[in-house]
C-alpha cells in the first residue's frame, strides 16, 4: 500500500461537490484504524487517516505509518489513503511526521496573529513541497482545543451544545491568507468548535458558500461532534471538501468498550471486546461517508 497524496483527494471532492472524509484514529488506536479503513472499502470511498500530535506521542508517526500499511495489505484496501498530522504546532513536528512517511500535514498557526501563521505556514509549505507532502493551515481559529481548567476524571457528562459563542473567518482575511501562502487546503471557522457535544446548531453555511465562492482552495471542516448527518451532507455540497472526525470516535470507542465489557460474553479476552468496538464504530464511520456522498467516489 502506498499512501497517496491528500491534495489530489480533496481536489477532485470539490469539483464533485462531496467531502473526502478525514477520521481521526485518536493516535492510531487499532480499532479506529480498522474500522475507518474497512467503512471507507466497503463504500468505495476515498479515506484520510489521521493523527492528532498529542495522541500520537504515545505510540510515534512510524507504528502509525507501518500500522495502516499492515492493514491495507492484510485487508486488501485498493481504495486511496492518505496519512495526515492534524495540528501540527511546529515545523519540527510537521518535518518528523513526514519523515515518518505521513503523505499530509497540518500546520496550525490559527491562535498566532495573521504574520506568524503565514511565516509558519510557508515554512512547513517549504519543506513540504520536495516531498510532494500536502500541507493544511487554518485561518479563524476553531476552537475547543484548549487544556481544560481542572482535572475531570471518570466519565465526563456531554454537553447539549458548546458553552461559548463559535468563532468565524473572516472572507478577506482567508483570501489574503491563500494568496500568502499558496497553502493546498485550508481549514475555516464557520460556527462549530471542537468536542464532544449531542448538538452543534449554528453552522452559517452562507458563510461556508462565501468562502467557497472566494477561494480558489479545497476547504476543510474542523469542529463535528454533535453535527447530524443532515448538516453533514449540507456542508459538503456547500463547499466542504474535507470534513474531520476526531472525538466522536474517540468518545464512542470508549462507551462502546464500556458497555461491551459488561454485555458480551468475552471471557476477559480484550481483543474480543475491540473487535465489537471496532464493528460498531464501522457502521457510525459509514453513515457519515454516505452523509458526506463519498461512496463510490474511489477513483
């Protein structure tokens, strides 16, 4: 399996008029990995694994790389993957994922004023484009992504909808960004933040069409925990050539392995347990594939 550049994905998604789904494997958790990579097959969909840099530190880019390798053969994947960072902080860490093999990094300057994010964003762009590497930014910060305040342990109540008002791009401001940069994807703040939530009601998608309509780069959306399926396929027929899954996934795989642990006969065997885990995870990753019109969208 060779991964495959993320740019050509989300470029023709666009030109389509759905979304490439990028689901986030929460450090490449096995269960994770294997579910995304069995939905997006059995579909036909392109696929964008990604890792998020805290998760990861965990386990290192390369078990990342070699794990979606080793599962692409073993299962016999034949639809396009690409590896992607998600939120790089520095050009150190976007360089070592790639080193590692990942075909697509984020570089996140978005909580930086407009001059830092533009400087580290052509700087990661620099050491990317020899590789033929992607290269995400953002511009208009999403939120949600802050250290919480105060340890929470056990199982944390989910919050109805975000407790603070969603932040917005400005159109201006990302075109500037654009032309700056030469970035090959561009994430974008139209209402929703980062979390686990049961609903995330505000997406301006006027917003979404505006900036769409005004830039002439594929579009990423952040933020989608407690977006139904309806908003979903709204966005990416709005312009929303990538769209991210990251807490959803790793909150359900933890309810799942809970309740699993106390419902099925698994004889404390815990590979059992992940593998249901990983069966019910499919069938979530599948209904957001179809919501975002990826099936049979596999070159």
């Amino acid at each position: 399996m060779q991964p495959v550049n993320a740019h050509s994905l989300v470029t023709r998604a666009r030109s389509g008029g759905y979304a490439v789904p990028a689901f986030n494997t929460n450090g490449a958790t096995y269960a994770i990995t294997r579910a995304a990579l069995e939905a997006a097959q059995e579909l036909s969909s392109p696929l964008i694994l990604q890792v998020y840099q805290p998760n990861i530190a965990y386990r290192g880019f390369r078990y990342f790389v070699n794990q979606a390798r080793t599962l692409c053969e073993d299962l016999g994947i034949t639809i396009p993957v690409a590896l992607q960072l998600d939120h790089g902080k520095s050009a150190d860490v976007c360089r070592g994922a790639m080193d590692a093999g990942l075909t697509a990094v984020m570089i996140d300057g978005s909580h930086e004023v407009f001059e830092v994010n533009v400087r580290l964003t052509r700087q990661v762009r620099a050491l990317a484009q020899p590789r033929g590497v992607t290269v995400e930014a953002e511009i208009g910060y999403v939120a949600g992504n802050e250290p919480a305040p105060v340890s929470r342990l056990g199982r944390v109540p989910i919050a109805d909808t975000p407790a603070f008002t969603p932040g917005k791009t400005d159109v201006a401001e990302a075109v500037a960004f654009a032309a700056a940069t030469a970035v090959d994807m561009l994430a974008v703040a139209v209402g929703t933040v980062h979390g686990v939530y049961r609903r995330q009601p505000d997406i301006d998608f006027a917003l979404v069409e505006a900036l769409n309509r005004a830039l002439n780069v594929p579009l990423v959306q952040h933020g989608t925990g407690g977006v139904s399926l309806e908003d979903l396929g709204r966005l990416a027929r709005s312009g929303m050539a990538k769209i991210n899954f990251g807490e959803p996934f790793r909150y359900n795989a933890i309810r799942y392995f809970a309740e699993l642990t106390d419902s099925m006969e698994h004889l404390w065997h815990a590979w059992r347990i992940d593998e249901a885990v990983k069966d019910r995870l499919k069938a979530d990753m599948k209904a957001i594939i179809q919501a975002l019109g990826a099936d049979g969208k596999a070159p």
